[in-house]
C-alpha cells in the first residue's frame, strides 16, 4: 500500500518560515491535501489540491507538490500555528485514502 | 453555515457494536459524500469509508472490512458509522467529514466521538 512519510517534529520561531514535508513515492502525480488539528479538535482544511487554499485560510499557508515530496509552506508563523499537520492523498491502486503520520509544528 | 454534529461519547465492552451518528446542517446533504476517519490516542489519522449520500453506496478500507456498516437517513440529513466486534484497540476518537466527491478532499468536520473500549 501507498505510505506517506512526515517528519515528526518541525521547530520554527515566530515571524520565521516553516516548511513540513510529505514524502511519498512518486507523490508528484497525486493530489495532495493538507490538514491542520489543534490538540482536542477535529482536522481542519488548511491546502487541497497541492496548493488551494480553503476561504478564511490566510494566504501565509502554501504548498507545492512535485517528484516525491509534497511541501506545506507556512510563512510568518504565529503562535497559533501551533498544531500537528497530516498530508493526504487518494491511493488510486488500493482506492483508499492515505494519511501521512502527522508533523507536530512547535513554535519556538 | 455547514456543520456536522456528531453523537456524544460512548463506552462499550469488548465483541459489542457501537454507532456513531454524523447530522448534517446548512446545505443540501446528497450532494455530499459523508467520509469516517478514526484517530487512535497518538495515532495517525486513518481513513475507514465512505458513503454516497444520494444513492447509499458504500466503499471501505480493507482494515475495517467485515466490521463496519455505513448508512445514512436523507429525512434526517444523518450519516451513521456502525463497528462490530469491538476491541480494546478500536478506543479512538471517531470524525465524520464532508467531502464533494468521494476522491476529494474533506472539507468539513464533525467534531468527533471518542470511544472506549473497555471492560
């Protein structure tokens, strides 16, 4: 079955750029979607489609998609940003959704 | 506005059922696709299945396969996610999620459903 990898842990200070990654075999070909979720809450929609945003999504979340890493970009982070951060992707040869294992963004 | 509002919280022994319901509110609920993900403690989120509101076609992941039944009430603009033979390890926090096409992205939650499974 397909699998997403995410680093566990990114640390950024606030103000500075954070880069979470999504590495998947191929994953340049798929559609990838990105969630956020705050301890307690449920996911929320924060990039679809590689690089969509939702609307109320501030235009400081971004990504890009190619080769075999999907990359979710946040510029100026805030202390709100504080969160873990799940890729998907719709595995086509399973039909099943997949799940990357979540990155726990810390600001510094 | 759309929401998704979800059953509260339950605790069921080991080999019993549990349903969780999912209503939807604030738009026309067959044009959606209900999708249900779980979320063990310190797990990743992982996919279970979906349903076709309009015609109550069903899809699900082979790790749920014989256990889960997913339905939906259009009256009452109400998916429900049904697990049998429940283990320990099946204690996890429970989402439904509203997609436009079952192959698309989630763009609503509920506000999940912790089950327990305990004896």
């Amino acid at each position: 079955s397909y699998v997403l990898t995410q680093p566990p842990s990114v640390s950024v200070a606030p103000g500075k750029t954070a880069r979470i990654t999504c590495g998947g075999n191929n994953i340049g070909i798929k559609s990838v979607h990105w969630y956020q979720q705050r301890p307690g809450q449920a996911p929320v929609l924060v990039v679809y489609y590689d690089y969509d945003r939702p609307s109320g999504i501030p235009e400081r979340f971004s990504g890009s998609n190619s080769e075999n890493t999907a990359t979710l970009t946040i510029s100026r982070v805030e202390a709100g940003d504080e969160a873990d951060y799940y890729c998907q992707v719709w595995d086509s040869s399973s039909d099943h959704w997949v799940f990357g294992g979540g990155t726990k963004l810390t600001v510094l | 506005q759309v929401h998704l509002v979800q059953s509260g919280a339950d605790v069921k022994k080991p080999g019993a059922s549990v349903r969780v319901s999912c209503k939807a509110s604030g738009y026309s609920f067959t044009n959606y696709v209900i999708q249900w993900v779980r979320q063990a403690p310190g797990q990743r989120l992982a996919w279970m299945g979906w349903i076709n509101t309009d015609t109550g076609g069903t899809r699900f992941s082979q790790s749920f396969q014989g256990r889960i039944t997913i339905t939906r009430d259009t009256s009452a603009s109400t998916a429900y996610m049904e697990l049998s033979s429940l283990r320990s390890e099946d204690t996890a926090v429970y989402f439904c999620a509203r997609a436009e096409v079952a192959t698309g992205h989630f763009d609503y939650w509920g506000q999940g459903t912790l089950v327990t499974v305990s004896s």
